[in-house]
C-alpha cells in the first residue's frame, strides 16, 4: 500500500505521533474482499492471511504509514467536552483507490494513546463485527458511510461487563474530520489552528471554496449543512438511529461514523431509541433533524472568529444560513419521502398524504420496512394490495388515487420505489444473533451468510427471507451498548 501522510504536514498539536500497540496471535475475521480490491491492496499482502493479520492488527507498521492519534473535543449528550480525541484508534494515513479518491485507512481497538482518558484502548469482537455489519449494510443501502476494511482477533481479553474476546477494526473513511475536531481550537481561542484546520478540510473535501476569498468560511458551513442534510434524510428514508449523534460524530465529509450504539427502527414510532446511554431519548429517531441543526449551529460558532473579527458582523453572516437549515431539511425530507411513495414530482397536499401514512403507521403500529416494501409490491401484487390497505385503510385508497394523479408512468413509479424502500436491512435480532454465534463459534461463517443478503438489500435473493421477518417482541425490550 502506498501511504501519504497529509494530516501530519499539520502541527502536531493535531494530532499525537504513536504506535499501535501489538496484540499476541492476530487473526483475520472478517475481510472485505471488494473494498480491498477497490483500495488496491498489494496480492503478495491480500493473499497471505498472517500478513494481512499483521499489518491489520497495528503490529506491523505498513511502508510510509506514519501512525497517528487525533485530537478532538465535543458535545456528549449535549454537554461540552474540551478534550476528546483517539483513545483507542491509530491513523495510518491516506492511501488512493482505483479513481484517484483518497481515503483514510485507521485502526480501532489498536491500544492506548494520551486521549484514551483511562480506557484500555481495545475494542471487543462482538462491537467490531457490529460495524463491520452495520457499514456495510449501509454502504449498500445506498446511506453515505464509513467502511470497515478488516476485523481481526486478537488472541487477547479485553475486560468490559465479562470478559471478552479482543478485535481491532480497520475503518475506511473519507477523512475522519468532525465537528468537534473544529471545537477544540475553538474553544482554546486557538484561531490560527482554526484557519489552518479549515483550509486543510476544504481542500480534502470541499476544493471548490479555496477560489472564494472572505466568504469561503460562510460557504463552508453551508456546504456540510448540505451534506448532513443528505445524510441524515438517508438515516430516515432506511430507519436508521444513530444513537450517539454527538458533535464529535459529525463527520465534515458527510458519512455515517461510529456504529456503536445504533440500531434499525421497526416498528414506525419517531420517539424510537434503543442506546442503553440516550436514557432521556435525545437521539431518538425523529429528533435526528433536530440534533444535527443544534450540531451545525455548535460547528457555525467555531467559524465566526473567521468570518469576521466583530462577533456581531459574524452571526450576521452565518445566522441566514442556519435560519434554512429548515426549509433545506424539509425540501431534502419530501422528496425523500416523495421517491418511496413512487412521487415522481411533488405537489400541494402531498405533505398531508405523507403525514397520514406515518400516522397510521405509527398508530396502527406497521413496521416499517415490511409496509413500504408491501406498497412497492402492491403495484404489481393484488395480494399485497389487499395486505397494506388492510393496515392502512382510507390512507392506502388515498395514495392509489395520487398515483393515478401523475403523468409518471407505471414503470417509473415502480423504479422509484424498488429504488427507494429496501426489502431487507440489518434487523435488530439478526445482528444480535449473528454476533452471538460469532463469539460462541469463533467464526464468521454466520457473518458471511448475513452480509451476502444485506449487500443486495433491493433485491429478492434465495436467502433473503431468513433476514425479514420483524422481532417477534417488536423490540420492546432492545438495547444497544457503547461497546468502550
């Protein structure tokens, strides 16, 4: 693999130099066979499963990697942090894939750094395969993420509620970049590093702002706030709760990190949470949009020294911005919205339409996944037809009328929605028992057969049936877990 190093030409009050710490009998898990194909990684390293182990375990350093840990701060259930950073994970560096795109390749569970604020600095097998899993049906669903690339065993304990058995995670992400990596300069006064920091993301993932002068800063905010927007209808459109969506896991870039206490809606209620630590519901489902406005508005305040010198002349500049994250959300949410309802063009009254299937779904408490697939197949399905509109009564008859309604052909309103509402997701209960028969097997076979399916989530395939069925409890009693 061919390293650069570009976070570390930044100073190193960035970032602290230091080595992954070794693990004893490094084993491939789980390996990711098309993003490795994808990143390029070298035959004489793809095949030979004790190098990967290796080099994916931290002990051995690849050529030209110079391993690093992150600082960060953030907000943590709403309450500031001043010092975060990489307690328990090592940057490798960038490397190029087949395009010419950079991607960060970084191991999690690889050992302690100065931020690991007491931890062990290890991660456990049953969280790795969690993400591993999770990114992975994410990727394919078609929701922005990161990538995870390898899990490998490490032959040791780590120590949580039980003793368990160890894994380090190799994630691949567009840049690990958060808001809160902007909060701990800002909150120091440091704004020289604060400018420095901004050029270095605009150039990764924004270039095109480097040409606009004073205004870059504004334009900035306005361009994460469109690919959060992005991101965050996505986590709506498939379910998807994050659990922890604090400012420190809110990437610049736009992608889905941490997947540690985050779980799939199923039975349709926006007050849903599953995350044992989110006790007063802060991240449930439906108040996703809301918390990423609060984080946007925590990552504008970072921006203002920049903007302008006068406070004043700087929330002035910033505040039209953060005052249509609303109308930016909502337009972003009803085409969304509109695409798995087979809209091909929204018009006047579609928002009551779309309203009044959430709220039979939620009254009538309908899975998710499994009503919106039946309406796709009630196109082609009288069987089907006369299922949902069982569930949803008037609202179904009021629905079919809005599809007459339209110039969209049949067809076109069928791709909408075959494209929009997948026929399967990562279940709650299937990732549970497919982690479970990980750790008591010592194996990935259930873990291979499960990502087959989640990696054709739009399509029928042989296997697919033994992954839809909703829990039989609807997941009334579900908790998730941090996993640190």
């Amino acid at each position: 693999m061919h390293f650069s190093n570009s976070y570390t030409s930044l100073d190193d009050f960035f970032y602290e130099r230091t080595r992954p710490t070794p693990v004893h009998d490094p084993h491939i898990f789980l390996w990711n066979a098309s993003l490795a194909e994808q990143l390029m990684i070298p035959n004489e390293l793809k095949h030979d499963p004790n190098a990967l182990a290796q080099a994916f375990s931290g002990n051995y350093i690849m050529p030209g990697s110079e391993p690093i840990a992150t600082v960060y701060a953030g907000h943590q259930f709403g309450s500031f942090v001043p010092q975060l950073g990489d307690g328990r994970a090592h940057l490798l560096g960038e490397v190029l894939d087949q395009s010419g795109e950079g991607w960060d390749i970084q191991l999690k569970g690889s050992g302690r750094t100065s931020f690991s604020r007491g931890g062990d600095g290890r991660c456990a097998l049953g969280p790795a395969v969690r993400e591993f899993i999770m990114s992975e049906a994410m990727k394919f669903l078609g929701v922005p993420t990161t990538r995870c690339l390898a899990v490998v065993t490490t032959g040791e304990t780590v120590f949580r509620e039980t003793p368990l058995p160890g894994a380090v995670v190799t994630r691949v992400a567009s840049s690990h970049l958060r808001i809160g990596t902007f909060q701990f300069f800002a909150s120091r006064g440091d704004h020289q590093a604060l400018e420095t920091l901004c050029h270095y993301a605009m150039g990764r993932h924004y270039p095109e702002l480097q040409e606009e002068g004073e205004n870059q800063y504004v334009s900035f905010l306005s361009k994460v706030m469109e690919r959060q927007i992005q991101l965050v209808v996505e986590w709506m459109r498939v379910g998807f709760i994050h659990g922890v969506m604090n400012t420190d896991n809110t990437t610049i870039s736009g992608e889905t990190i941490d997947y540690g206490p985050c779980a799939m809606m199923g039975i349709y209620d926006p007050r849903t949470v599953y995350s044992s630590i989110d006790t007063m519901g802060r991240y449930a489902f439906g108040n996703q949009p809301g918390i990423l406005h609060w984080n946007l508005i925590r990552f504008a305040e970072c921006l203002l020294p920049l903007i302008d010198a006068d406070g004043e002349k700087a929330v002035h500049q910033v505040e039209p911005v953060l005052a249509a994250f609303s109308d930016r959300f909502e337009k972003e949410y009803m085409k969304m919205m509109g695409r798995k309802l087979g809209l091909a063009s929204l018009k006047k009254g579609d928002r009551e339409l779309i309203d009044s299937v959430l709220k039979q779904l939620k009254d009538g408490r309908l899975d998710y996944t499994v009503t919106f697939n039946l309406l796709t197949e009630s196109l082609k399905s009288e069987a089907a037809a006369s299922q949902v509109k069982k569930s949803l009564g008037d609202v179904f008859d009021l629905w079919q009328e809005r599809l007459r309604d339209q110039e969209a052909v049949l067809q076109e309103v069928q791709e909408l929605m075959w494209q929009s509402n997948p026929v399967v997701i990562p279940r709650n209960h299937h990732v549970e028992k497919v982690i479970q028969a990980s750790l008591e097997t010592g194996t990935a076979t259930s873990a291979e057969k499960f990502l087959r399916v989640l990696r054709s989530p739009y399509e029928e395939l042989a296997q697919t049936s033994d992954y839809q069925d909703p829990p039989s409890d609807g997941d009334s009693d579900y908790k998730t877990f941090c996993g640190t």
